[in-house]
C-alpha cells in the first residue's frame, strides 16, 4: 500500500490543520517493505560478526587491530563504535540510499505520485514528509547498529569504565552518552546524504536507478577523499567529516570537527532539498 492509499480518507481534508499522520503512514510503508527490513537485518548482524570474531581471536585480551577494534576487550561498548566505523562506507549508507531513492521515483513507478498530489497533500508539504522519513530513518538505522553493538559487546566483553582515545576514563553512563550523540551526528551525516536522494529521485521514475546514482556519488566522494592531491576539496566534500565522531571519545570533546561536519550536512541538506523542491514544484507529474 502507497501513502498516497493511506491518505485517501473520505471525509477529511489533510490540509485542515497539521497532522502526524501523513509521516506516520509514510514511516509504516518504510518500514514495511522486505527490502528495508532485509537491509536493517545485514546492519544488525554485522556489530555480532565483529564481537565474536573479536572474541575468538583474542581470548587473552588482545583485540590489536584499528584504535576501536583493539579497544573492545576493554570495554563491550566499542563494538558499538567499531561496527559503526566498518559500516560507515557502504552499508549504512546504502540503507539510507534505498530510502531516499525510493521516495519520489517509487511512488511515481507505481503510478501513485499523481494521485497523492490530488488528495491534496501539496508538493512542498510531500517533500517535507518525504524528508522527515529519510532523516527518522537514519537515525533508526544508526541506532539498531549501535544497540545491537552495545548488547552483543555487554554480553562478550563486559562493562564498567570505559578508556577514552585521549587516554583518561569515563563512566558507564559517559560512555553511553558519548555513544547517543555519535549516533545524533551520523545521523545527521546520512540525513544530509538522504537530501541528495530525495534530489536525485525527484529526477528519474526509477528507483532501483536512483539508489544506484545516491550510492556510486557516495562512493565517489570517499574515493575523492583519499586522493592526496585533492587537499583543497576535501573540506567540501560531505564524508570528509564523518569520520569526525571519533573526536566525540576524546576528554575533553574535541567539537571543531563535529562543528564543521555538522555545518557542512547542513549546507548539502539545504541545498539539496531546495533542489528537489525546485524541480519537483515544477515537475509535470503523470504517473
């Protein structure tokens, strides 16, 4: 069922007064889709992979390996952190992309964006519906990694105080903090990412087309990031910063680069929706 289904009460006018309700049939057919469900699945099973491969190969406390990953026989919640860094270049956003991607193009691949728009639900509320679900949707994405990680990591390895990368300690409910607002940022990172699908499936009745065009210019971004030569564009580039969470494990919290990923998030989120609003405003919708 679309949302364009949902909508259609008789009897009721969407535009009457403002209404959760066109978010939250939109949140139900997101989640309902064995797609989604199959990608949070893979998100899920990788921070367990991670534990016990962790666990097997280093029953005498040594995890080696990456900051995140050697730190994990210390304290179960870095797996959190560590699973959340593994999936950071393809597999989140790969989530995010089938969301976004599906946004506009699903509905008009199956013939419902018209009838959506006749309800009416309005171009400009639509996009802003369309939006709010792609960033709820990041932010459950990132959670569900960061949960299982932190149950799975409790479970094999243990609590108590956690070492930061800066060397000094904090408290079990410090730690989970410092874990909740690296979930904020990512988050944030990936809603950004979102607005650049919701742009690109603006353009296309294709949705398949649309996560494939989301997930090759993330890719291109991170290929870009790591050509030395390029110094000068990598501040511009969005994934630049998203690796700046880990600067969230450090006493005091070091926010110059959390400051400008969030800025710069912003910048593309803003630009791009506006984007999408302008092609989509004038877009002759006839499917």
């Amino acid at each position: 069922m679309s949302a364009a289904e949902v909508l259609a009460t008789p009897g009721r006018d969407v535009r009457r007064r403002p209404s959760p309700r066109f978010l939250l049939s939109e949140l139900r057919i997101i989640g309902g889709r064995r797609r989604n469900i199959a990608g949070l699945g893979v998100l899920a099973v990788v921070p367990v992979l991670l534990a016990v491969a962790v666990r097997l190969s280093s029953p005498g406390g040594d995890g080696g390996g990456p900051s995140f990953i050697s730190s994990i026989t210390g304290n179960g919640l870095f797996v959190a952190f560590a699973a959340l860094a593994l999936e950071l270049p393809i597999f989140l956003p790969l989530a995010v992309s089938v969301v976004a991607g599906d946004s506009l193009a699903g509905e008009a691949n199956i013939g419902t964006l018209r009838y959506l728009l006749t309800i009416p639900a309005g171009r400009t509320r639509l996009l802003a519906v369309k939006f709010a679900a792609i960033v709820i949707s990041s932010l459950a994405a990132t959670v569900l990694v960061a949960t299982v990680g932190v149950i799975i990591g409790l479970a094999l390895f243990g609590g108590g105080e956690m070492t930061l990368l800066s060397g000094s300690q904090t408290s079990m409910a410090g730690g989970l903090g410092r874990l909740a607002l690296t979930c904020l940022y990512l988050a944030a990172q990936f809603s950004a990412l979102g607005a650049i699908g919701l742009f690109v499936s603006s353009l296309t009745e294709q949705p398949i087309g649309a996560t494939v065009a989301v997930v090759l210019i993330n890719v291109m971004m991170f290929v870009l990031d790591s050509i030395s030569q390029l110094a000068w564009l990598h501040p511009w580039l969005l994934t630049h910063w998203w690796t700046a969470f880990g600067d969230l494990l450090r006493d005091p919290i070091a926010g110059e680069n959390i400051t400008r990923g969030l800025i710069t998030a912003a910048v593309y989120a803003a630009v791009f929706w506006l984007a999408a609003w302008a092609r989509f405003s004038s877009k002759d919708v006839t499917s």
